[in-house]
C-alpha cells in the first residue's frame, strides 16, 4: 500500500510541475531555437493534423522527422506566421510610400 501511494505522489507531483512550468516562466521569453512536436503545434494553432500535413507537403512550414516522431522549430513557426499576416489593403490611388514631397 505504501508503494502505491508513493507512485501516486510521485505522479502527480510530476503532473504539478507540467502544469506549473508555463506559469513559473511567463515572463520568460521562449526559446527561439525550442523543438516542439506535432501535438504541441496542434495546441498552440488550433489548427488540424491535415492542416498541419499540408504546411509539411507544401513546404510552409519546416520540421525534422526523428524516430518517426516530427518536430518543428517554434521560431520557424513565428517566422511563418509573419510571412503569411494579412497586411491591409491601400484604396485605390494611395502609394506604398509615406515621403512627402518637397
């Protein structure tokens, strides 16, 4: 009985410190060069596993295959994210550039 509830202790002290671990480091920057899996891009997109092959297939978003399970790099994602943001729109007759002339 003793053994049980030490494993059990010991798990969910483990699952404390998961949980724990963002908050604990929310001013912390995250690390531009940090592997994520599949799942966590899923999570963190809220996007779907065929969303997500589709970025692979069409290379938007690069990722390494390492013992069958797929990693992404969390700056590639910014970096894609960046490159595919909306910009706004200019009317008709505006130009790109804010010079004035003199």
């Amino acid at each position: 009985m003793e053994n049980h509830l030490l494993r059990l202790y010991v798990c969910v002290s483990n699952k404390k410190a998961i949980i724990m671990e963002p908050i604990n480091n929310k001013n912390q920057q995250a690390d531009p060069d940090k592997w994520i899996d599949k799942q966590d891009v899923l999570l963190k997109m809220n996007i779907s596993s065929r969303t997500l092959f589709n970025w692979r297939k069409n290379n938007i978003l690069p990722f390494t295959k390492l013992g069958g399970k797929i990693y992404y790099r969390e700056s590639d994602l910014k970096a894609m994210l960046e490159m595919h943001a909306s910009r706004p729109r200019l009317a008709k007759g505006q130009s790109n550039n804010n010079k004035k002339d003199n």
